[in-house]
C-alpha cells in the first residue's frame, strides 16, 4: 500500500528552528502536527500495522535546504499521522523507516510517502 500526502507550506528547518525560540518553535510543530493530522483524516488513510515514511521537501525560492533540514516539520507530521490513528505511535515498532529525498525546487510544499502493512491497530 502506497499513500501520499502533501502539505503546501515550506518545511520548516532544523536551522530556522533553532534560530528561533521556543513559542515559533511550539507554534511550527503545533501547525505541521495538526496539518497532516487533517490531510490523513481527509484522505481516509487506514490504519497501519507499521509504516515506512519518504519525505519530499519542494522549495520555491533561495538556496535548497539541506537533506533531512526538514526535520522538525517532518517528525511533526508524523506526529500528526499517530494523533490520526493511523499508527498507534512513532516507534521502531511501527515507524520502521524515515528516508529523506534531497531538496527539489518547486512550489513550497512537503510530500510524505507513506509505505507499509495495512491492518487495524485498535
């Protein structure tokens, strides 16, 4: 099973987060969490027994971020996927896999693939 999700909003950066301070940063992860938590209830995404995630950042403008700089927005949505039941939590148990495709210019926006076994995790 193959589901993706998208997000069209610049990822937040490891760098811009720490730059920061910790209302932004509560504020950022507050707003990604709740964004896929939304995207995964819209598009019905089952529950999964475990799942692999595969993030694709898209940057518009300035110079492309790092690979994996996306993290704080991705740990967030993923976050987001458990506060949808999709997974019960963000463990190895059931996060098994997180690979982060380099940075590609396009329209701002996160896609995360989503890979793994369905099954009802209640």
């Amino acid at each position: 099973m193959k589901i993706i999700l998208t997000y069209d909003k610049k990822p937040i950066t490891t760098n811009k987060e720490r730059a920061g301070n910790r209302w932004e940063r509560a504020a950022n992860t507050k707003e990604w969490r709740q964004a896929f938590t939304w995207i995964a209830k819209r598009e019905r995404v089952p529950r999964m027994k475990w799942i692999n995630v595969t993030a694709q950042p898209f940057q518009k403008r300035g110079p492309l971020q790092d690979t994996a700089a996306c993290n704080p927005s991705v740990k967030a949505a993923i976050d987001g996927l458990v506060d949808a039941g999709i997974v019960p939590d963000d463990t190895g148990d059931f996060v098994r896999q997180i690979t982060f495709l380099p940075c590609r210019r396009g329209d701002d926006q996160l896609i995360l693939i989503i890979t793994g076994e369905r099954g009802d995790n209640a």
